[in-house]
C-alpha cells in the first residue's frame, strides 16, 4: 500500500507548512503503508495506490494541476481509469468550499486532519479494491465527496503539534514550529481561520515548555503559531520562560507571526525583542471605529495608539499594520479616518518604523459576511491609489494586496462546481488574469452571484458542508452586527 501526499507549492513551502509536514509524520508512522511526499518541483515517488493534497491557498488548484499533470494522472475523477490512485484533498481550503475542486477529487476531508487521515489509512490498508476503499471511506465523518454532504471533523487537540522536521530549505529557515493555540475565539465577521476553527482550542502550557525545550535541541529558531497566539490563556507565562532562558545565557529566537493590538504588553515586547525580533505586526482589519465594531473587530483608537507606543518603547524598530478595505458600508469618511489615525500614529512614534499594508476584502464562507457584496474593482483601485498617496505625504510606506487578483480570490471562494472547468481552462492558458477573464467568456460561465453576494434566504453552493456555528446563527450574527450602526442590509 503506497500512498503519495502532495504539496501543491514547491518544496520550500512544502516544508514550511506545519500541518502538512505533522500529518506526512504521523502517516508513516503506520505499519503495513509506504508514505512519500511530493511538490511541485519534486515528484519523484514510486507507483501509488493513493495521493493526497493538502490546500492552504485558493490558487493552490494550480500546483494540484501541475503535479497530476507530471504524473499523467487526468484532472477529473471520471477520465481516470481504475488501476490509477484514489486522489483525494484536505486543508482550509478544502474545509471552507470543496465545491469547486469535487471533480478533481474522489473525496476531500473536511475539518482537522490529524484524526481524519488515521481513519482513511486504516481503510486504503484492509481494502487493496479501489471501489470498495472509496465506499467505506466515503461514509466517515468529516469526508465529503460530489453530491455527499460532511459535517466538519474537529480535534480537541489533546497533543501540541510540531515541526516534525527542520530544515534550512524550509521557507522559514531552520525554525522549529509549535502549534500552540487553533482557532480564535473573537469571531471577527469576515475570518476563517475563527470561524472555521471553532471553539478555540489552546495546548497545555507544560506540552508548549517541553515542545520549546525539544525544539532547542535542534535550533536556536522557535516560531509560535496560532491565528491569535497572544490568545493562549498562559500566553504571558510562555513568553517569560522564554525571557528567563535567553537573559541565562540561551540562544533563542523567537518568531510570533503577529501580535493582538489590544493586549500588547511590555513584558510580550521586551521577550520578542530578547529573542532577536526587530518587527513585528498588528491587525486592526478595518479603517474606522465604526467598521471595526461591525465586523466584530472592536478595537478603539486609543488601545491602537497604546500598542504602537508600547511597541516602541520597549525595543521593537518597526510596526507593520495590517488592514482591509472595500468592507461593506465602507464609506470615504472612513477611509479619511485611518490617514487620521495614521496622522496620530507618526507623530507620537518620530523615528519608529510604521509601514500600513493592505487586502481588499474578500467575503469567505461560513463566516457572518458570506452573503456581502464585493466591492468593484475599480472603487477599490480609486482607495488604494488615494491611500496610498496621503500616506506617502505623511512619509509612511504602504503595501496593496492586488484587487484585481482578490476578485478572482472571491470567484474562487464563493463558487460552485460550475467553476470546475474554469479551473482546467485558466491552468492550460498560465493562471495569470486574462486567462481567468477569458474562461469565463469562452466557457460561458456566470461568475455573478459570487461576486454580488447571495440573497439571505437562497441556498449556498457550500451549504454541502456543515460546520459549527451553522447557518441560522451567522444570520442572527450578521443581523445583531447590522442593528449596531442601523447599516443597510443590502
Ligand atoms: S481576524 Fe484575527 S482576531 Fe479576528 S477572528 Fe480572525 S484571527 Fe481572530
């Protein structure tokens, strides 16, 4: 029994990516399997009976393209013949809509994957018959496959999760990776990674201290991931044993991907300083206070101004802050607000480092503002040019995610299996912009609906997966946000 699981990314980030790595361990940790990993620029890996691919990215369906296509494997499911593997998916991106990719895979796994894959190796093991394997596996919870709904398969996370390997081809060089927190409680109305995610789960702080102490044993590099980190309940006791070992003599450093604007303490500072970090970065999602409170975001000026400051005074050279536009009800005055508040922000830290960057919103399923509207491209071209120029009169450097590829982002996430063979057509014409706008042409496909949103009572192409809080309390959800400000609920 082989099974083949495939990053569709080259090796680098093949290597940086935590939870493909762990769930690449624990799979050849099984007896009676042969387990090999593959990307994109590395396909090297004898016949298989399965292969899988784990997506993290929406465009990730181009690496997926190029691997079957390496291996003259048939994009769709029904062009293979039945000597060739079970080819199956798993990863947020598969988790937030496999609607999409259903004809490309003979089943996706939705939710966490640790106990996921166990399940679904125990099968391909007892069942050497293709068929008989995919009838089984399709009836396990959390697996979803065309025209069978999932329910999303959630772990309690008993086991702090690591870098199984570290390795200096790794995107992040020789850094060993710990899992200390998944999910984020705050719930924030356009995220994912919280809604997704649900309920919040942090590790136990005794299994964080022993993952630091192994990671030490290989590197100097301990990174700590989680989407809202600073959230761990013991968070402020990590940080100090972390404190404590460098100031007796340690060699440590610490990478933490973002800091949680409202709870940015001295002692968090002045640790990630020790640990050799010089930037760091602070989301604040939105432009103004009022958009903040409607997407939950709830974050005031001053708790803003607060971490900048406390950021600076103790060690830190430079601050990154990361925002959105193109939110709905998104108006100019809020726009005005944030050069205001970048005004503030530059006189009071003279010398620090302050650079903005920016994403245009791009609405996700299973989150409160699945429904909205996306912005057109042009409005949101119109804001990021005027931002960018009265930022660059106050001095201050700043970063646009590009709006036109986060439209087809949106395309991508919110569709249905219609897209499928715009998927095939953009892969054969180079993945760059025009081929997306010519697909939809020459295939006569309407992109509309997931670009103007969806009617609050019609049904959803990922309406096929079920994950916690469902459908009916991100309505309540999306109508309480809407109540705070009396915003038009079109
Ligand atoms: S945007 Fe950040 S704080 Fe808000 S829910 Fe997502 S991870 Fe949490």
């Amino acid at each position: 029994m082989n099974l083949v699981m495939a990053y569709p990314a080259i090796e680098e980030f093949a290597l940086s990516s935590l939870g493909y790595m762990y769930l690449y361990q624990k799979a050849k940790e099984f007896d009676g399997i042969n387990v090999e990993r593959i990307s994109t620029d590395n396909i090297n890996c004898s016949q298989m009976n399965a292969l899988s691919f784990s997506m993290s990215f929406d465009f990730d369906f181009m690496g997926v393209f190029e691997i079957l296509e390496k291996l003259k494997i048939p994009f769709c499911v029904k062009e293979r013949t039945k000597d060739m593997p079970l080819v199956f998916a798993g990863g947020p991106v598969i988790t937030t809509n496999p609607r999409p990719y259903e004809d490309f895979f003979d089943f996706m796994l939705i939710g966490d994957g640790e106990e996921l894959i166990e399940n679904v190796i125990n099968i391909l093991k007892s069942n050497p018959d293709k068929k008989s394997a995919l009838e089984k596996i399709k009836k396990l919870e959390g697996v979803y496959s065309k025209g069978n709904n999932a329910v999303k398969k959630t772990e309690r996370l008993n086991n702090v999760i690591y870098s199984p390997l570290v390795s200096d081809k790794s995107y992040f060089k020789n850094t060993f990776i710990i899992e200390a927190a998944r999910g984020c409680m705050n719930r924030c109305a356009f995220c994912t990674a919280s809604y997704i995610n649900l309920p919040f789960r942090s590790c136990d702080y005794n299994q964080i201290i022993e993952a630091i102490e192994l990671g030490l044993t290989k590197t100097n590099k301990i990174a700590l991931l989680g989407a809202q980190i600073s959230a761990h309940p013991d968070f402020e006791k990590i940080m100090n044993y972390i404190k404590e070992k460098i100031e007796s003599g340690t060699n440590i450093e610490l990478g933490i991907s973002s800091l949680r604007t409202d709870s940015v303490t001295r002692n968090m500072v002045q640790t990630l300083v020790l640990g050799g970090q010089k930037h760091s970065t602070i989301a604040i999602e939105a432009a103004s206070e009022k958009l903040r409170r409607f997407i939950n975001k709830n974050l005031k000026e001053e708790q803003i101004l607060n971490a900048v400051k406390i950021a600076r005074e103790n060690g830190l050279k430079g601050l990154k802050i990361y925002s959105m536009i193109g939110i709905p009800n998104e108006e100019q005055e809020d726009i005005d607000e944030f050069i205001q508040l970048a005004e503030k922000l530059k006189s009071q830290n003279k010398g620090f480092n302050l650079e903005f960057s920016f994403s245009t919103f791009v609405p996700k399923p299973h989150t409160p503002l699945q429904w909205a509207k996306r912005e057109d491209t042009k409005t949101l071209e119109k804001k990021q040019k005027y931002l960018e120029k009265e930022l660059a009169k106050l001095g201050i450097k700043s970063k646009f995610s590009s709006a036109k590829w986060d439209y087809w982002q949106t395309v991508l996430s919110r569709s249905g299996d219609e897209i499928a063979p715009l998927l095939v057509y953009v892969y054969q014409n180079g993945g760059n912009i025009s081929s997306y706008k010519k697909g939809v042409k020459e295939l006569n496909i309407n992109i509309s609906k997931s670009i103007d949103g969806y009617n609050i009572n019609e049904p959803l192409p990922w309406d096929a997966i079920s994950i916690e809080p469902r459908k009916e309390l991100l309505k309540n959800e999306l109508n309480r946000l809407l109540h705070k400000k009396n915003f038009s609920k079109d």
